[in-house]
C-alpha cells in the first residue's frame, strides 16, 4: 500500500489480545477496512470538530490493524501533534461497529475513526514510529523516540530484546511498571535507598576533590567540606546504620531485574534482605490489613438457637406452677352400680410441680488501652454482640439438653431451675429405648411408632444431631435409590412438622436404669412442641446489659446477664429417644 506523507503510525489494535472491554479481536476481522481513511480524533469525543485532528490511513496485517496517521492544521491538532513528539501520548484506540461476534471474540466489523487516547483498546495498541516533517522540510523517522509501546506511557529503549515481529516481549514488566505497583510512601523510600547507592564512599570524597575542585558549588546542598552526607532522610536513627542499609548500583539492579521476572518488588526486596544486609524492611512496605471489618468468629453453628428461644413460650412470672390431673388410672374410671352397694368416690391424682429462677450470665472486660488503640473496628459493639449469642445459646442449650456440665461445676445451670427437655421427668418427656443393634431405618420405625405417645401442642418438630440424620437421608432402597431425596419427604414420614440439626447434641449419653441394670444410652432425637416449653422471667429479670468502669484498673468490664426459669408444663409433650449402647 503506497503510503504519503504521515506524521506517525502505529497499532490501532492488536489480534488476540483482549481489549479493555473484555473483547478479543481475532485474525482480519476489519480485513476489509485495508486502505480506508479515517478521522483522527481525540478520546473519542468525535461530537465536536474542534477534536477532529486528522485522518488515519488503515492496514490490514496478519498481526492487527496498523495505521497512518496526519495531523490537521487545527491548534488542537498542533497540540496534539506536540504531545506525541514529547512521548506524552503513546497509545491508540478505535472505534468500531456493525461488530459481529462469537462470544466475546470479534470476528466482523467497521472501523469508524482512529483516536488519540491516554490508555490504548488494549496492550498492542500503541505509537511505534514517529515522522513528523522537520524544519528544513526533510521527512525522516525520530530514531531517538525509539519505542513507545503498552499504550500507558512507558518508554521501552531500542536496545532491549524483541521477538521476531519488532515488538517487546510482552511476557516480561518493564522497570517502570514495577516501580508504578508502589504508592507514594513506598517511592519515596525507594528515592531514598536510590541516594544511597549513588553516594561516593568518604574514601572517594578525597580523589572527586581532586579532580573536581572547580565544580564544588555542583554539588549536593548537604555537603559540608566536600564530604557526602551520610544519613537515611526518613529516619534519623538509622544514621548509625547507614552502611548496612546502603544498596548499591548494581545491587538495587538486580533486584529490579529480578522483579520484573517475578512481577512482585515486594517479594523480589524480601528475597535479597539476607544476601545484601538490609534492615528494616518493613520500613519499605506497610503493614498487613484486616480484609474483614471483624474478626471471623469460629463458633458451633447457630442456627438452631433463635428457633428454640423464639419457639418457647414467654410468661411474664419466673415461679412456674404446672398442674395435671392423671385421668389414666384405673381409680378415675367411671363404676357400675349394683343394687344395694355401697357407690365409691372418684379418686384423680393431682400432679403439680413448681420451677423457680436462676440467673445466666455473660461477663466480660477490656482495658481502655486497647478500646482506644483498636481504630479497625468497634471493638465495643462486636463484644456486646457476641455476649448476646453467646447467651442466647446457653440458654437454648439449657432448655434442649442441659448445660452439659459436671454437676459439681459451680458454674452449672441448675436442671431444677431450667429443666432440660432430654432429661425430663417421663410425666413430662417420654423417654424410649431403642435396642443397640437397630439399623438407622428401625430407628425411623421405632420414632414413628413412639407417635402415638405425644400429647403436646399441635405437630411438633424433630431436634437430632447431624450425624443421626446423614444416617437416615443415606439410606436406600435395593435399586441404589434413595428413600428419602429430601429432609422434607424425611420429616412427613416421621410425622414432624420440621428437622432441625443441632450441633450440641453430638455424642450426648447418660446412664439410666433399665430392668434394674445401669445401661449406657445415647440420645438420637427430641421431638417437641416448644409451645408447651415456658420460659418465665420477672420484670427486671428479662436479658439486660450493664457496663461499669473501674477507675482502679482502668478497665471497662460488661455483664449481660438473665435470671429466668423454663420447663415443660403440658404432660408427655416430648419424646425422647435414646439408643442403647453395645457394652
């Protein structure tokens, strides 16, 4: 293709390389815009003529769309014009439509102008050759502008490697692209490690006086007597140290080389620390950050306790009195007369139990140091809030199967004060036995024919631990199928409204007395209605945060505290069912 005269050409993109909008060029997608010209505009603002600087004339090649481009003589051209002499713009950018794509890969289109930009469509759009017309009116190419490539302002000099195409490898950072990967802080301390490694050595100060003495006032600012300065401008305790912190030339280059390899000046500063002497490398790069704005809590899951607390019901009294009258005794049962005999008063037995409060609590304290120091996150709050779940969960724990706790533990939540569900009296929780060497699927039979002994509140739920229900949603039929897909589909066979995994009852056993012998058992599932579970607390004795400062050890200290009662009040409104354990 002939070409006239031009004041530079370049890349207007390249194939295969993604562009900045996540398009891929492919091979001669713009094949047939080869010789077609094309405004030249500045960052595609192409809705003023002010920004039209020229035209760009196209080339098809195996590699891209190459361009050459003429400025116009408008001052905005001219401007323009100066800015890529000076190196100052270095990258290119179309604009296409009619595109035709396959995925994210454009294999059809028509370039509609050709712009001047500050960051190009993608890595291979950028300015390789400069040839403005000089003064005399010689056209010639700059040699010296030599390569600018990347298309963000990075100067590759003409003595580096290239691939068989003219271009730099782009496998490989330059320099300045290391060095742009570091904040402010970070370049100047680099500036400072760089004055260093330029300084002479005081022996050398002698020799430079010599040869130089008539270029003195050249020198640094801080010289006194000639002598260079020998001091870390960013720490002056460091003075002392100055020449086990002091790099030299062809040291600091390579570690930049190495850096380049590595694409880290992080890791590539950290790796020489030993073999150069460096000290204080964390002066050079700042300290590590939190990505969370609070501590990741690891912790048993919880999702169980907010339906256990919400699902009992609330009596504003903390003394709870239950009462019942047994109407299954032989003694309440309706007589028939015979003439002449003595008729026979109704004997019912009355059942009352009465459960009183305890308190539960949560204490904990921080010294006003570390309330003040800590600025990542509100060290406050996240405490308050992590007492509240940590409460709530004792106090759900309490309600379903205890504390856990030795009952010689002065810490223990006395079973008189909170009545577990698990250990209940069998007036109360109707315990059953299933024999040790029941398969997962007899246990299902045994839990649905136990049904027939709850007389809670409407359809309760199923509380067992994780292991108990992988068991039950394992099993199959002799096809390989799976009998219950769902927990759903699990729950309508044992005739519960809900199956709730509870962490805490893992491995839970007890000894309990069966035909007069000691028998290990283990807990499999609870079902209940906690409907028929109250939780009573006086005014005053509902969950309440108190915070106190201790001026004697500057300590700010927290309690969250409850003093409550719970306990079944409806007869036989759970069942329990444990499996007994091989000996």
């Amino acid at each position: 293709m002939a070409k006239k005269k031009y004041d530079f050409s370049g890349y207007a993109t390249k194939n295969n390389i993604k562009c900045t909008d996540g398009r891929t060029i492919l091979k001669d997608a713009f094949k047939h815009n080869d010789g077609k010209k094309v405004p030249l505009v500045w960052q595609h603002i192409h809705d003023d003529p002010a920004n039209i600087l020229g035209h760009a004339l196209l080339e098809n090649r195996d590699d891209g769309v190459y361009t050459y481009c003429s400025f116009n003589d408008s001052p905005a051209a001219q401007n323009a014009k100066t800015l890529v002499a000076h190196g100052d713009i270095t990258a290119l950018s179309i604009y296409a439509n009619q595109l035709q794509q396959e995925g994210k890969k454009v294999i059809h289109g028509a370039i509609k102008e050709v712009s001047l930009v500050l960051a190009g469509a993608n890595e291979g759009a950028f300015i390789d050759n400069l040839a403005f017309e000089h003064g005399d009116g010689n056209e010639g190419i700059d040699e010296e502008e030599a390569i600018i490539f990347m298309g963000d302002g990075y100067l590759i000099h003409s003595d580096l490697e290239h691939d068989s195409k003219g271009d730099p490898n782009p496998e490989e950072k330059t320099v300045g692209e290391v060095f742009d990967t570091l904040n402010e802080e970070q370049k100047n301390v680099v500036y400072a490690i760089l004055a260093h490694a330029l300084e002479p050595d005081e022996e050398d100060d002698e020799d430079e006086d010599e040869k130089d003495k008539g270029n003195k006032e050249a020198k640094h600012s801080d010289n006194e007597g000639g002598k260079v300065m020998k001091r870390n401008v960013f720490d002056k305790s460091l003075e002392d140290k100055a020449a086990k912190t002091t790099l030299t030339h062809a040291q600091f280059g390579e570690i930049l080389a190495d850096a380049m390899k590595t694409g880290s000046f992080r890791e590539s500063f950290l790796a020489h620390t030993v073999t150069y002497g460096i000290e204080n490398i964390d002066y050079l790069f700042p300290d590590a950050k939190t990505v969370t704005p609070n501590p990741e809590l690891i912790m048993r899951n919880v999702e169980w306790v907010n339906g256990v607390i919400s699902g009992t019901t609330h009596s504003p009294f903390s003394r709870i009195k239950s009462t019942a009258a047994d109407l299954t005794a032989d003694t309440a049962r309706a007589l028939g007369y015979v003439k002449g005999s003595l008729k026979k008063e109704e004997v019912v037995l009355l059942l009352k139990r009465i459960t009183t409060p305890t308190t539960i609590y949560k204490k904990q304290k921080l010294d006003r140091d570390d309330i003040i120091d800590i600025v990542d996150l509100d060290v406050v709050a996240w405490l308050k809030a992590e007492m509240r779940v940590m409460l709530d969960e004792e106090l759900a724990r309490a309600i379903l199967v205890g504390d856990g706790r030795d009952a010689e533990s002065g810490d223990k939540i006395p079973v008189a004060n909170i009545r577990p569900i698990y250990t209940d009296d069998d007036m109360y929780a109707h315990h059953v036995n299933i024999p040790a060497a029941y398969d997962p699927d007899e246990i299902i039979d045994e839990i649905v024919r136990a049904r027939k002994n709850y007389k809670g509140s409407g359809s309760p739920e199923l509380y067992m631990d994780s292991d108990t229900l992988t068991d039950m949603l394992l099993l199959k039929d002799t096809t390989g199928r799976k009998l219950y897909p769902t927990i759903n589909e699990l729950a309508t066979t044992l005739r519960v409204s809900k199956i709730i995994e509870v962490p805490v009852m893992e491995g839970l056993t007890r000894t309990v007395t069966i035909d007069a012998t000691p028998t290990v058992v283990k807990l499999k599932a609870i079902l209940v209605n906690l409907k028929d579970y109250t939780v009573g607390a006086d005014k005053g004795g509902q969950v309440s945060m108190f915070d106190d400062f201790d001026i004697d050890y500057n300590q700010q200290k927290y309690l969250l505290e409850a003093r409550c009662s719970g306990a079944l009040t409806r007869p036989k409104s759970a069942i329990v069912v444990e499996q007994i354990q091989a000996s």
